[in-house]
C-alpha cells in the first residue's frame, strides 16, 4: 500500500465517522453516534483526561500498526 492510498483511507474512514456533518468539521461539535459517550465517561471516571492514557496508547499503536510506522503520536 503506498503513502498515497494509505493517507486517502485515512480520509475516507474519517469521512465515514462524521458523516454528513459540515466540511470541515467544527472542532467543538462532537458527534455522539455509538459508544462515544461511555469511552469519554471512561476517561472522566479514570482522571485520563490529556494526551495519554489507554485510549490514547491504543490508537497509537493502532495508527502505527496500520501504516507501518514505527511509532505515531
């Protein structure tokens, strides 16, 4: 998979996740469509509320992992 076709999935599962909302989408509308609430809740309920925590690690690794990174912030 090149750079090029692994950027273009990132935008298209992004488009998939906020659906019909405007373009860009505003950064201070969440969109609560499945289990949002309870990851946020989650991370409330922890005190894991910054740029870390098991959520964050998660997708991380996750984002690596799919693009062949060796690390990703």
């Amino acid at each position: 998979m090149t750079q090029d076709t692994i950027t273009q999935h990132i935008v298209e599962t992004v488009g998939r996740v906020i659906g019909d909302a405007p373009r860009p989408a505003p950064l201070h509308t969440p969109t609560f469509a499945g289990k949002e609430w309870d990851y946020v809740k989650e991370c409330i309920d922890t005190g894991w509320v910054s740029s870390v925590g098991a959520y964050v690690n998660r997708f991380e690794e996750d984002l690596a992992r799919y693009t062949g990174a060796k690390h990703a912030i």
